[in-house]
C-alpha cells in the first residue's frame, strides 16, 4: 500500500499514530541537523522532518538530496509542531519520518509549481500536466466538479433526464464556423462537429422526452479570447409544454441553488431589463450592474447651443453633425487629473473603441465648473447638461457622440473602464440579471438583410407575429440571457413548434423550400407529427465556473485548453497528418502560400 492518509488530512486528533504518505515533494530546508520536507499531494501539504540525532544518518542523507516533484513515499509518526503554521490546515502537525522511500525522481521542472508561479502562460499551457499540480488551479477543477454535480442533482430533481446526442453531425447554419470530420466510408463527404444540439434537443422534445438536459461539448471554429475556446461545455436543456416564464424560473432557481451550495449567498429575485434597455442605459446587452453609471442622452441639451459669435453657425458640428449624443457620471472624479482624463482619452481612441475623442466636464468641491467645452459654449448650456446628468460637487461629466449603436458601445466600454479604475468591478460580489425581449432580426449593412439573431428556430413575440410582414426589424423575440457581472452566462429561447411560422421564419431569412430541406429536413419533417410546445437555454458551463472561481479567464477552468491561437501546445495539436491518412480519406490538400 502507497499510502494509508493523504497529505491534507491529519491534525492535532492523529498526533501519536503512525501513517503513510505518498506525495510530490514541494521543497527541501536543512535546518543544523534537521531536514524539513514539504510534502504534496492534491489534497493539501504536510511537512515531515527528518532528524540526524535519531541515528539514521543514511535517511536523512537521502532526504537532503531529494529534488523539487520527486515522488516519494513517508512512513512516520505525528507530532505537535513547535512553530506552527496557521495558513495551512496541518499546520499544527508534522511526521517524524522513519522510513524513506523514492518512488520516481523528477527533472527540475521549467516554472515552480506554487501559486505565485514563475512560468509564462506558454510555458504553463506546454507543461499544463505540471501547471494542473498547482494548488489554484486544481481547485477550480475541483470547483468544476461540484458545480457540475450540483447541476445534475437541482435538475434530476425537477425531472430531467440526461440524454446524449450526437456528436458527429450534419454541418447547419449556426452563425460560426464548423469544425468538419472527413468521413472515410463516404469519400468526399463530411461530418460537422456540433455548435451546439439545437435541433436534437428539440426532436427528444418532438419525441416526448419532455424535460432534457445534457452537459455536454460544443464546438465554435471562430477567434478565441478570454471567455472564449474552440471546444467548450454547455449545460444544455429543453422543456415541453414551456413559456418563457417557466425556463426562468427554472433556471433562475438552479442558479441560486447553485450559488448557495457553493457559495453560501442567496439571491432574491433576479431583476429584468429589456434589451432595449439594456442598450440605452448601458450600450450592452450584458450590463455589468454591481454599479449605477447610466447613460444619459443629452442630445436636446447641447443641440444648437454653440456660441455665435465664437463660431458661426455650422463651424462647430462635434455634437450637432451626429445624431447621439450621451455621457455618464463618474461620482467623485472631478479630483482626476489632467494626465488621467488624457489616458481616459487616450483610451477611448483605442482601435478596439474607435471614438474620435472625449469630451469631460467636472463640477469641482466647490461647485466651480470646468470643462472641455468651455469656449464653445454659454455656461448655462454647460449647467444645463450638469443638471440632466444630476452631476453634484465633485462629480466628472463624461461624453461621447457619433452613430447610436456604435457610440453606444464605445460608452459601455468607458463605462466599464471607469468601473474597473475605481473598484466597482469587484469579483466577489455578484449581480445577476435577466435580460428579455431580444430582437429578432438584426441587420447585416454588408449584405443588406436580415439575419437571425439567435437561430432560425426562435419563437417571436406573439404580440409582434404581425410585424413579420411590415417591419421585421421592430419585432422582438422570445428569448432570455441570464447575465452576471458583464458576463452572458446562459441563453435560450422558447422555440416555435408550429410548422406554418417555422416555414415562415426560414422564407424570411433567405431559404428557398430546397435549401429549408436540406439544412433542417428532419425538424421539418418531424414537426409533421405532433410538436408539443418547448422552449430552452444552455449555460456556459466554463463561464459558469470561472464565475463562482473569481477568475476572468475560462481557460483556468479547463483541465487541457487551447491557446489564442486554438492549438494545443502540450500535445502539438492542431498537426500534420500523413499522406497515407489523407490517401485513405481520398483528400488532397490545396494549401495556399502565405
């Protein structure tokens, strides 16, 4: 037997026992005659000792040569430590080591596996079976765990099943790039990993399975980020005989279940905002609310108030050439220095925002105003636009102008940026949110049509079912996201179930009755024979656990990630294959130089 006790259990209780440990070794210190030895393993840290007094003078020899990640095997006795260590929870104890033995030894590892590491985020990712050894890193898979059985407990006690579906596909329309597998035994033919189960999901509901759910992967062949990977994990559901009300509340409840099992927080009941909302206060459909900071529209404030007889009428256009023009407070910033409203500026003309610049105005402590504008304006327009922004002494006015939506998401950004600086953006605190009524349609200017804005299969509002005709960009959809902190968590949509609409819809977004065939045949074919109606949503399981972790970023999440670039550099993957394999598949590559 390796081992009898782990290395992150014994306490002042065992002093006197006799145990066995098996472990990586963390760090050696000689100490005059005594060896301490941190050992590891993924249930915490014990320290053993090794004494030369005792007479093994060959034990303790050995134990002075022992190397970062040997694994070794410690058979002693416990004891109370003089010097304890609070910090760690067998910090009271230690083993007074009888019996050495080296299980495997260790080359020294290219970054030190603490949490303060020295390694790269490449040299992790090359080297993640040595980065999983980290203590922050496995509780977050250890977090993974429990939340995903706590997902399966909440829903299997609300009577879905766990069903799997297929993960070799038919390659549909989803809004990404498939993922395509060569079929060997149909040359020239291809199967496409699935974005997602969408139209599975809706055929076990068609089959009457009536609760589903599956937590399950997916695949997105698009540009990668923080909160984005080229596989990633979905808890995916469905109900029957479902409205929109009902998948909230559902889920809204699995969310707090999972919050207070967890997290040991309870929430009310989340809040809702309409997407319009959403945009117009916060220029997101994913607002960040642990803070206030709204967009106030100041268009009728500033328009046609330039000064004269400084500037003829139409020299100055910043804000009457565009048709919104908007700001937020920053409460208690009127302190900013110049530099920091340059670095704000600065900020703002960042390719990634693309504002042609910002406007400020500060109403000082002592209720003087100041401001970007001075000399274009009278100082009753400039109190006028204090007034509608509700600014008090202290407070920094923040604007900018330009097209609505474009304009609007430039604000969110600096919005969140002034949240970040002045340490709203706290990630222990936690805001939920339900953001409702999504369009429809959205506009592509490109190719001048309409696309879906989730999928084909989106139910719309009843109220506006008669918009599809006359005015299909006001028409809103029954669908939901499930936001927190700036974070879209899940999302879903009551579907349509009713063949007419859902022939409708796809004519509305450009399929012929062929092409409708061709890509969703067997969703067609199967509302044919009784559809009952459904609706569902699938949270980002990723999300979901670096949300409850703290962390910004999901690859920490994940036991094996790719890196920006989709590749895994531990395995060399995405790679070559033989021309042997590309023979058997009846493939010829046509690579383009680049």
């Amino acid at each position: 037997m390796y081992r009898k006790e782990t290395c992150g259990e014994l306490r002042l209780a065992n002093v006197g026992q006799e145990v066995t440990l098996a472990g990586w070794v963390q760090r050696v210190r000689k100490m005059g005659g005594l060896t301490f030895v941190d050992l590891r393993d993924r249930y915490g840290i014990t320290q053993l000792v090794f004494d030369e007094s005792d007479g093994n003078a060959e034990m303790c020899d050995k134990a002075n040569h022992l190397g970062r990640e040997y694994v070794i095997q410690a058979i002693g006795v416990v004891r109370e430590r003089e010097s304890k260590n609070a910090k760690n929870p067998t910090g009271d104890i230690e083993i007074v080591v009888s019996q050495l033995n080296i299980i495997s030894t260790s080359e020294v590892p290219p970054f030190t596996i603490e949490d303060n590491t020295d390694g790269g985020d490449d040299l992790r990712m090359q080297y993640r079976y040595l980065d999983l050894r980290r203590p922050m890193v496995r509780k977050n898979l250890e977090l993974r765990h429990k939340l995903a059985f706590e997902v399966r407990r909440y829903l299997d006690a609300h009577n879905f099943l766990e069903i799997e579906t297929p993960m070799l596909i038919k390659s549909t329309p989803e809004g990404a790039r498939d993922f395509v597998v060569p079929s060997r035994m149909n040359p020239g033919q291809f199967y496409a990993l699935p974005q997602s189960p969408q139209q599975f999901k809706q055929l076990l509901m068609v089959a009457g399975m009536d609760r589903y759910f599956q937590i399950v992967k997916c695949f997105r062949d698009e540009d990668l980020r923080a909160d984005r990977q080229p596989e990633f994990t979905q808890i995916d559901c469905e109900m029957s005989f479902a409205e929109q009300e009902d998948v909230i509340e559902m889920f809204e409840g699995m969310m707090k279940h999972l919050f207070k099992e967890l997290k040991g927080i309870e929430f009310d009941k989340f809040p809702r905002m309409t997407w319009e909302d959403a945009m117009k206060y916060y220029g997101s459909d994913k607002p960040d609310l642990r803070f206030d900071m709204k967009f106030v529209e100041l268009k009728n404030e500033t328009k046609g108030y330039q000064i004269p007889s400084v500037f003829p009428e139409g020299l100055f256009s910043v804000f009457d050439s565009v048709p919104y023009v908007a700001g937020i407070n920053a409460k208690g910033c009127a302190n900013y220095t110049r530099k920091q409203i340059d670095g704000l500026t600065d900020f703002v003309k960042k390719s990634q925002i693309g504002a042609k610049g910002l406007i400020w105005v500060r109403k000082n402590e002592d209720g003087s105003v100041k401001s970007s504008i001075d000399k274009f304006y009278a100082p009753e327009v400039i109190e006028g636009v204090l007034n509608k922004m509700e600014a008090e002494n202290g407070d920094l006015i923040l604007i900018l102008c330009g097209e609505m939506r474009k304009t609007q998401k430039q604000l969110c950004a600096l919005r969140l940026e002034m949240g970040q600086q002045l340490g709203f953006r706290d990630p222990s605190k936690f805001v939920p949110l339900w953001v409702i009524d999504f369009p429809l349609f959205e506009w592509d200017d490109e190719t001048q049509r309409y696309y879906a804005t989730h999928h084909p299969f989106t139910m719309p509002n009843p109220e506006d079912i008669p918009l599809l005709d006359t005015d299909q960009g006001k028409v809103r959809s029954w669908a939901y996201d499930c936001v927190m902190n700036g974070v879209e968590l899940g999302g879903g949509s009551v579907r349509i179930h009713d063949s007419a609409l859902q022939q409708k819809m796809l004519e509305l977004l450009g399929f012929t009755d062929e092409k409708a065939m061709e890509q969703f045949g067997c969703l067609i074919n199967a509302f044919k024979y009784g559809a009952p109606p459904h609706a569902g949503l699938a949270f980002g399981l990723d999300r979901v656990v670096s949300m409850f972790a703290e962390i910004d970023s999901i690859r920490d999440t994940i036991a094996f990630p790719k890196n920006n670039s989709g590749r895994d550099v531990m395995i060399d993957a995405p790679c070559a294959i033989d021309q042997a394999q590309l023979d058997e598949l009846q493939i010829a590559l046509n690579l383009k130089e680049e």
